[in-house]
C-alpha cells in the first residue's frame, strides 16, 4: 500500500507542476497509458487471489480514478490560464470612438403633413393632387374671383411668358384649384392619373402641396405649403366645418385646452366665409399654444360658393360642402416652434437635424403624431 | 383705415368700451389689426402746475421751478421759457420714459440743481411733430389728471377691409353693422338737402364709359383756411394731415361716409363746363397733369380723365387725385364741388399703371355707394357753409347710376340648410334690415333687396353669411360629419405612399430631408435638361430662381456647397418633389432625389470614406422599398444625361423607354458652375416610371424554402477591360435559371498574370439543388454551361 501512496503522492505532484497541454499529456501516458504505472498495476489484479483483489482493485481503481481527474482539473485549469492570457492579448480599447454614422431626418414640413393627413384619414379623408402650373381659370375663374378684381393682385401671382396661343400660365396661389379638378365634369379623363378629376359626391379630399407667391420676409416665401380640404355631399353645413377643424386642431397640436373661435372673413370661393383662430399667449415673445388670451389666425375656411359648385357642373340647389385651406409649414412652426419660415428652404443640415424628425417618427394613433 | 370711438359715436348710439367695440368689429368680419391707445403710452404724464419759477443760480436760461404734482410738490429744472408761476402743465416723474427723447429720466443735479422730474412740452410726448416750449393747458384741469386725458387724446382702432366691403372704409359703415351686431342705436345717415340759390356757372358732362355719373355744385364766396380744432383733430387722429377747410371737409366725408369728394377752385378753372372723359394719345404721345401731389402723371387712354377748357385741359385723374393747377388755397372765394362715380376696375388700373395710391383711388377701387353722390354733395355743402360760409348753387348732374341691385328670392330656411343654425325668421329679417337690405316677407321665398352700398350680395348664400356674422358665428353647432365608407386599405395612392416611404427609408438610411424651391436659374436648369421659355417665369423673385427646375439635383447640389461654405461639408440630403418638363399638367413628375457629398471626419481605424458605391447600395435599397422589380433592373452603364460624370455613371430601366432613375458621380463641370467642390454623388428617380405592382390580395405566395444546403462554386474570367461586370454577371446568373441562385462578383483584378487591357473578373456562383442533391457529373455540366455562358458575354474562364 505504501507503493501506492508514493506513487500518488509522485503523480500528484507532477501534475500540479505540469507546465502545458503537453506535460499533461506526457504524464497520462505514463500514468494511465498502455504501459503507464497505473496500468501496470492494474494488469497485477488479474493474478491475484480473490481475497487480495478485494483489497487491492479498489485501492488501485480509486488512484486511477483520482489521478485521471486531476489531470483534468489541471487541463482545465491550465486551458482556462491560456485563454485568459489570449483574451488578455486582445483588449480593445472601447473608449475609441464608433465610426459616425450619419443620422438622416424627415423635415418637418413633410412630418407635419403626414400628421394631418392621418388626422383627416381618420375622418375619412382622401388624398387628391394637382399639378403647380395652372391657368387662369383653375387658380381665379372658376374659384370665383371677379375678373380684374383686387382679390386677385392681393394674391401676388408668379406668372409665365404667354405661350404662342397667348395664354398665359401661372403658378398656383393656393391649392384650391384642385377643388376644381376635383369636382369638375368633363368629358376628358385628368392629364395625368395623379391628377384629380371628376369625383362624384359626396367629396371628402385633402390636397397638400406647394404654393407659390411673390412675397418674402419672415412669414413669407415664394414657395410654401398648403393643405386644402373639401368635403362636398347633401346636407353638409357650417356646424360640419366646425366640427372638422376643431376636431382637426384638438388632434393636431396635441396639448390639453386648445381653444379656438371662428371670425367672418372674405374669400371669393366660399360664402358664408370664416377664419378660424386659435387661443395662445404672445406674452414671452413666442406664440405658445394652449394658453393665454390672445388670438392667432390659422386658416381660412367656409361653404363653397354656389358660384364654383355652378362652375364645377354640381347643383348647388342639392349639394352643398365646406372647403378650408391651412398653411403647413405655418401650423409646423407654430407647433414645433421654428422661429423663421424661410429657414424651412434653406437647407441647412444642422437646421434640418435639429428641427428634422426620425424615420421612425411617422404618425401612428398609438404613439402620438411625431 | 383707422377711426376712433368719439368718431364712430357720431353714427352710433352706444356706451361701449373701445374693447367691446373691437370685439364687436372682430366678430363681425372687420379685421382689427391693433388699437393705439394714446393712454398707455402717456401713462407715467400727468398734470401739474408750476407754483414758483425762480432764475437758476448757475444757468442763464434755466429755472428752478416748485410744482404740484400728483407726487406732491417738487423742485424741477426746466429749460423752456414759458416756464412760469401759475402755468397748467404736464409733468413727468424721475423713472419714466420720455418718448420725444427717447430718455427715461435720472435723478442728476442741472448746472448743480437737483430735478425731481421733467415739465414736458408736445414734441417730447410725441403728441405733435414741434412744439415751442412746455405745454400750456387750461387751468381748470386738476393736478395729477393723465395727459392723455388732459390732451383729449383718444385710442385709434386700426383695421383691415377685405375688398367685398368698400362700405367699411367710412366710418357710418361700421356704424351700422355695429348696430347690427346688437353695440347701440345707428343714428339718422341721411343727408339734409341744402337748396341751391341759383344756377350752377359750371355745367357738366360724361363722355362714354370714362365716367358713370358725376354731380357737382358751385359754391361761392367762401372764405377758406385753416380748419376749426376739431376737424384737424378728428383728422390728424386717424393719421390724415390738416389742409384747408376746403380740402379737410372733402377728406372728412372720405373716411366718414366712404365718399370721395373733391373741390376745384372755380377762378382756376377754364370755360364752363367739366367733362369727364378718357384720356387722350395725341401726336406727342399721352397728355400729362401735375398732380395734387406734385408729380407728374402720363394720362394714357385707359384713364379717367376730369377736363375744363372744352375737354382740352386735363383737370384731375377721375377718381384718383386732382391736378394741381385747379386745387384750392387759403385765397380761394368760389369753388366747385364734385361727387362722381368711377369704375372700379378702371379706378384700379390707373391707380396701378400710375403707381397712385390716394384715399380716393382706394374706394372707388373697390366701390363706391352708387346712389349717394349726391348726398355726399349736401353733406359737403352743409359743412361748407357752416364753417367757411358762401352761398351754394342747384345741384348739376351728368350721366345715369348703376341700377339698383336686383331683389334676392330667399327662403329663411336656408340659414338652417346652410349654416346649421336655428335662427328666428323674424330675427333673420330684423339683421337683414338693420344692414339696410329691404324685405319683402310676405310670401315665401321672401323678397331681398340689397341696399346699393353692398354690391357684394348677389345670392342667398350671401344672404346667409350676412344672418349668420350678425347673429355670431359662435354659434354654430358643432356637428359630427356623418360616417361614410371608408376605403379599405387606407387613403393613398401607390404613388402618395411611394413618396412618404422614400422619405423615411432615405431618412433611416442616413440622409437629410430637405426642401428646395420649385425654381432654379435659367442657365442651371439649361445645363440640367430643362429651360424652356414656357417654364420662364415672367416676375420672378430673383433672376436666380426664375425658372422650373427640370431636376431636383441641382437645388440639392447647392445646398450641399452652402452647407460646405458654412463649415459643414459631409452632406447627405434628399428631396421628394416636383420637376416640370414642360408647363403642361402631365409634364410634371414627381423625383426623389439624394446627393451624397462624404466628408467623414478622419477615423483611427482607416475605414475609407462612403463612397457611389454607398449610393447606389442606397438607391437599390430604396427602389426594393418602393415596390420596383430590382431584380429585372437594367444598369445601362454610361447611358445617362450630360450631368453626370461619363464613365461613373449609370441609369437604371427596365428598358430604353422605362428609365427609373440615374445615379452616379455628379459631373465636375456642373458641379464648378454650382461652385460646389467634388465629388458629389447623386441619384435621381422618378416616381411615375416605377410600375405599380399588380393588384393581388394580403395574402402571400408560399415561400421557397429549399430542403437542400445551397453550394457555392467561384469562377474567374478574364474580359475586355471596358466591359461591365454586370454583363458578366448577369449571364453567368442565366445559364441555369433553376439551379443557379446568384452569381456576384468578389474580385476585379488588373494587373500581373492579366493580358494589357482585360481583366480578371471573379464570381461566387450560388447553387441551390432543388430535389436533390447534385452530383459531381451535374455540378461538372453545370460549370461547362456558366463557362459557356461567360464566353457568350466575353469571358474567358482563366485557367
């Protein structure tokens, strides 16, 4: 038994001096090998008496045993020092910066028409277009305005060189003219198929797109953006219009306690004609909305004049409707608190990041409009 | 157009506060723009009186006067030589803001004098232009009473007329729809008529459509000069500067009654008879006057012209501005009275061709009551008479009125139909009457007769709007609009949705939105493709943005070099909008639009700059978004327009005729006409040439999932240098449209073991066996078909 406890004590000590993988390997197979020590001694059990096997095999089998897991733990252990010292070799320094990477943003201009527009889809509004060059009769004639009348200088229209059939086109002051496109019977199909034409009653469009006149100061730019909407069916009155927009507006500037009122007006295209303001306070220099006991005008709005109803082929007699038309990139300003409307064209990237919403901001009825 | 509340007290009966009034007006579609109240400028000056005024010790021309003040009495220095014991003045403390001087006052001593305050004259409260030494006031006036009080300063209403109310730009007018609107009781507007003692010495006369009517009367022996206190006041509150007598009655009953008049001065004018006629062209081009204001006017034949001498010597523009040489001065004993009516539109067109902008000009631009020229005449007489005397002559008058409007047949139902509001008949008729309309309600639909000062009423719509403003658009009923079907996938067309997921799959990808003018200037869109005179624009803002641009690339490229001149050059910016190819509707197309300027600040890790590549992974990412079949995609290299770089560009189309886009570098010769330092990237799609997928339902195909690992197989070419790899690829891809999944280029070479001008194209080629596995005699015909493939294209399998 002495044999065996020398022989233990020995491996057990070359095992813990075992340097590598390959001192390890060295030492099973002199140990527990075809021709280890241990396997030697193994071999002896078989020419034993039984009653000297009783006492020896498991004397032996154990050393086998305990010498086979201490080389284990010891290759385990030296494989763990090893990967320590290889991962130790690889240390990146996570302080260097990331590459950049750019962050892109929609302007808010556009994100505010996304907005309203999912408010008005809500409402069961649908989207009609029509194109920035008009004529005469789309953007002044069949909108009602008097020939020659003040209301049309009032507009500061950019106009084109008259054309060798001597008409002369225009870019169009407003999107109302899309309301013509829209109503109005022909016998031809819409120049192009984005082109709204002849919807038949009952209406319900919004019409977002680019406007132009010849202006610019703070408030003002020679492009901007309006959205007009048009809802045209029996019955449809004043109190449906005011219910639209307040509607509108609650959901639109997303604060608690929006007021608003509407006033008489002129525009040529409705009649009774209405603007409607909303409640704010100017007294910090900046127009807040929400609060306070001023008054902000946001939109002209009104019935749609029998007149352009005549004009469309609709009989006013038995179809009646509101039109409204509200400057975008105004409502934008106003909501998210652009101080300066021609900084919305400049683009300046800083400007556009800053004042710019996520891709993954788009209007969702779950999580709010921006 | 400007008034006051004692003015406007004149027509109405009423107790109202200015800010009732305001709100009234608002809510009854006059635009108040905003109120000047004279009072709170003046808030901190008050009355005080000079007890003592003794020599300063040190200054010739100061004193040192004691004054009661509303703080009790104070020891105040004062420079102006009226300052005297017992004066009635306006006295303004230490702390407040002296306007005239633009000063707020210290407490310093004067030449060694301590002054508690200041003693003000006019000029320093800005309540006249000059002023001669301190206010002297009446000595009734207690210590301590506001100034503006003690000036009898009064808050001037400021507000806007839209243009289908000319009745609104004289006082009576607002008068009565205040009175309408519930403010007080309208007083008597009827004129008194004032007999004439003889026959009018000038007669009158109209000449075809340069003038519908014009009445007039001779007034003689006048005695003209300054006007009475209260007229200059009434006029110089509302910001009119005082004349004559003469001159501020007809200015008076301008913005009272919303009537020009004008006065000539009898012993200037030449013959007997007044012709108002057009103007005339002669041999040496169009007549001239010197107007009232001094300048002189070109009188071309689309003119109103008023004429003496028989029609040979052009007097007065018609309803624009008298001539100088007829005008009234202080010397003035006879004159002619004249109240006429001119078209508005005409009226309007001289005012604009001769850049006038008068009061007169203003209203009969926009209309004037046709059926009170002569009122306005007696109005005019009786004020003349009353303060310059004379004696008036019978009325003469030429020409015939505008006819009355027309009655309206309305229903009052209507107001319910139209505005949803439950009005009274009776109440609508009482709104409809105090605006002076006239009712006919015995029947129904009743009888509507719009009074001739509201042109603007032609419809029962109109009819409406008048009950409704009146009654106050407060209240009407909020009302739900009622529920109708609604489309089932949403509201936008394939194209609106197209540019709302361009604009966020472009903003996730790192780019800027941004929003660039639908112009550019003439020689940029030239060089993009676009420029034709019909895209001109005739008035444009700026010659630098006078024309439709024809791309969204240059507006973006320019603003990548702002962005770069302002220190910030790594730009990323898209764009969805407009171009134009000609001025037709269906000319117009809709872009999406990106440049890529990469300026990434310099790495530790030497990662290379974004480059067209980056920009076209972009665009293929964002054509697969849209819904555009990617994979039928043709990249003609080399084939797109003259602004991009020749030989590192490309367009993308299903074929020649169905181009969906162009990218590439932007060429260096346009960027240095955009003044923009390269490269710039850029692409451009368009909208409308992406085909709209085919209607199918929610449901999806079954998806391919292979049971088989896929096994890929790498091939080399060598090919003609100048050959696209795409080529290549794309045949090597269609030798076994089944098995063959992809084939993608991993390796362009040049170089050592390559032949001069070829090069060495290396492809991974993706298998994907279908029902079962491949086997080596497969696999090996396979090859033999790509290779065949690749010679079709020009390439050599290298050995």
């Amino acid at each position: 038994m002495t044999d065996l406890t020398t022989l233990e004590a020995e491996l057990s000590a070359s095992i813990a001096g075992a340097a590598d993988a390959a001192a390890i390997e060295a030492i099973r197979v002199a140990a527990l090998g075809k021709s280890g020590s241990i396997s030697g001694l193994l071999k002896t059990l078989g020419s034993m008496s039984p009653d000297e096997r009783r006492e020896a095999g498991p004397a032996i089998n154990g050393l086998r045993d305990r010498v086979a897991a201490l080389l284990a733990d010891r290759k385990a252990a030296l494989e763990a020092a090893e990967l320590d010292a290889r991962l130790a070799a690889e240390t990146l320094d996570l302080t260097l910066p990331a590459p950049p990477r750019r962050k892109g943003s929609v302007h808010p201009t556009m994100q505010v028409m996304e907005e309203m527009t999912t408010i008005f889809a809500e409402m069961g509004f649908q989207v009609a277009e029509g194109p920035d060059i008009e004529d005469d009769f789309h953007n002044f004639t069949a909108l009602n305005f008097p020939e020659k009348h003040p209301a049309r200088e009032m507009h500061d229209t950019f106009f084109f060189n008259p054309g060798l059939d001597g008409v002369r086109k225009l870019l169009r002051t407003h999107t109302s003219p899309v309301q013509v496109r829209a109503m109005q019977r022909t016998n031809q199909p819409p120049a192009a198929p984005w082109i709204a034409g002849a919807i038949e009653p009952p209406i319900r469009i919004i019409v977002p797109g680019r406007t132009y006149r010849c202006d610019s100061d703070a408030t003002h730019t020679p492009m901007f953006h309006q959205m007009e909407g048009l809802v045209i069916d029996k019955g449809i009155h004043m109190g449906h219009l005011k219910w639209t927009l307040e509607t509108f507006i609650a959901r639109f500037f997303e604060v608690a306690g929006v007021v608003s009122r509407f006033r008489p007006h002129h525009f040529p295209f409705t009649e009774p004609s209405a603007e409607m303001d909303i409640g704010c306070d100017r007294s910090g220099g900046e127009v807040k909305i929400g609060t306070g006991d001023d008054w902000l005008e946001i939109l002209g709005c009104g019935m749609v004049h029998p007149n352009v109803l005549r004009q469309c082929g609709i009989d006013p007699d038995v179809y009646q409707g509101f039109a409204f038309g509200l400057g975008i990139d105004r409502l934008g300003m106003l909501k998210y608190g652009m101080p300066d409307l021609r900084d919305m064209f400049e683009s300046d990237t800083r400007w556009l990041s800053h004042y710019g919403f996520s891709a993954f901001a788009a209007p969702n009825p779950a999580t709010g409009l921006s | 157009m400007k008034f006051t509340l004692s003015w406007l007290k004149d027509h109405l009966d009423t107790d109202a506060t200015t800010a009732r009034v305001v709100e009234a007006m608002t809510m009854a579609g006059l635009e108040v723009e905003h109120v000047i109240d004279p009072a709170t400028k003046l808030a901190p000056f008050t009355v005080a009186r000079i007890v003592e005024a003794v020599q300063h010790p040190n200054a010739d021309r100061l004193r040192v006067c004691q004054v009661d003040t509303v703080d009790g009495r104070k020891e105040i220095v004062c420079g102006a030589p009226n300052a005297r014991a017992g004066l009635t003045t306006i006295y303004a403390p230490i702390g407040s803001y002296v306007p005239g001087l633009g000063v707020t006052l210290v407490e310093k001593p004067v030449r060694g004098v301590v002054s508690n305050g200041m003693l003000c004259s006019a000029a320093e409260m800005e309540t006249a232009e000059e002023s001669d030494g301190i206010l002297e006031l009446s000595d009734d006036l207690p210590v301590g009473a506001p100034a503006a009080t003690a000036l009898g300063l009064e808050s001037v209403i400021d507000f806007e007329v839209t243009p289908n109310r000319p009745d609104w730009l004289g006082v009576a007018g607002i008068a009565r729809d205040l009175s309408a609107a519930g403010l007080g009781k309208l007083r008597d507007l009827s004129a008194t008529p004032v007999p004439g003692r003889f026959a009018s010495p000038i007669m009158v006369s109209v000449d075809g459509e340069a003038c519908r009517q014009f009445s007039g009367r001779f007034i003689r022996g006048v005695k003209n000069g300054p006007s009475p206190a209260w007229l200059q006041a009434r006029l110089k509150a509302i910001g009119l500067r005082p004349i004559n007598t003469l001159v501020d009655i007809t200015n008076l009953i301008t913005h009272d009654r919303a009537r020009p008049l004008h006065v000539y001065d009898a012993a200037k004018l030449v013959g007997t008879r007044i012709i108002a006629r057009l103007g005339r062209h002669g041999l040496n081009g169009d007549e001239h006057l010197i107007a009232l204001d001094g300048k002189t006017y070109e009188l071309t034949p689309d003119m109103s012209v008023i004429s003496d001498a028989d029609g040979e010597r052009p007097v007065g523009i018609g309803g624009v501005m008298g001539g100088e040489s007829t005008g009234c001065s202080d010397d003035t004993t006879d004159v002619f009275l004249e109240s006429a009516w001119f078209d508005p539109i005409r009226t309007a067109q001289t005012g604009r061709v001769a850049g006038i902008t008068s009061d007169a000009q203003y209203r009969f631009a926009r209309g004037v009551d046709t059926h009170f020229l002569v009122g306005g005449l007696e109005l005019a007489t009786t004020l003349i008479l009353e303060l310059c005397g004379g004696e008036p002559s019978e009325v003469v008058v030429a020409g015939e009125s505008l006819t009355a409007p027309a009655p309206v047949a309305f229903d009052p139902a209507y107001v319910k139909q139209l505005a949803g509001l439950e009005i009274p008949p009776e109440k609508s008729a009482e709104i409809l009457e105090k605006l002076g309309f006239r009712i006919e309600t015995s029947g129904n639909p009743w009888q509507v007769t719009p009074p001739t000062w509201r042109r603007d009423v032609e419809g029962k719509a109109d009819l409406v709007e008048e009950i409704a403003r009146i009654a106050g658009y407060d209240a009407l009923p909020a009302t739900p609009l009622p529920e109708t079907p609604r489309p089932a996938g949403g509201v936008l067309t394939v194209r609106q949705d197209r540019a709302r997921t361009a604009r966020r799959a472009l903003a996730a990808a790192g780019y800027n939105e941004a929003i660039t003018w639908s112009f550019t200037r003439n020689a940029i869109a030239r060089m993009f493709g676009g420029g034709a005179d019909a895209l001109v624009l005739a008035n444009p803002m700026s010659a630098d943005i006078d024309t439709m641009r024809p791309s969204v690339l240059p507006n973006l490229i320019e603003a990548a070099g702002r962005n770069a001149r302002r220190g910030f050059p790594d730009v990323a910016l898209f764009e969805v909008g407009p171009v134009f190819g000609g001025d037709q509707p269906q000319d117009q197309r809709l872009a999406i639009a990106a440049v890529l300027a990469p300026h990434a600040p310099r790495g530790w890790d030497k990662r290379p700059q974004d480059d067209l590549f980056t920009l076209k992974a972009d665009l293929l990412a964002l054509l697969e978004e849209l819904g555009a079949p990617v994979a039928s995609l043709q990249t003609a290299q080399g084939a797109a327009s003259s602004w991009w770089h020749p030989g590192r560009s490309a367009r993308l189309q299903l074929g020649p005729k169905a181009v969906l886009a162009e990218f590439g570098e932007l060429h260096p010769a346009v960027l240095k006409a955009l003044d923009v330092d390269g490269p710039v990237y850029g692409f451009e799609i368009w909208v409308e040439a992406i085909p709209e997928p085919k209607r199918k339902g929610k449901t999806r195909p079954a998806a391919d999932l292979p049971a088989l690992m896929p096994l890929g197989r790498d091939f080399a070419f060598l090919v003609d240098a100048a050959r696209p790899a795409g080529d290549l690829a794309k045949a090597v891809a269609g030798a076994d449209k089944a098995l063959i999944a992809s084939a993608r280029v991993f390796d362009v070479y040049q170089g050592a073991g390559v032949p001069d001008g070829h090069k060495s194209i290396a492809l991974e080629v993706a298998i994907q066996p279908r029902e079962k596995t491949l086997t080596d005699a497969e696999i090996e015909a396979l090859s033999a078909r790509i290779v065949a493939a690749a010679e079709k294209a020009g390439g050599r399998l290298r050995g």
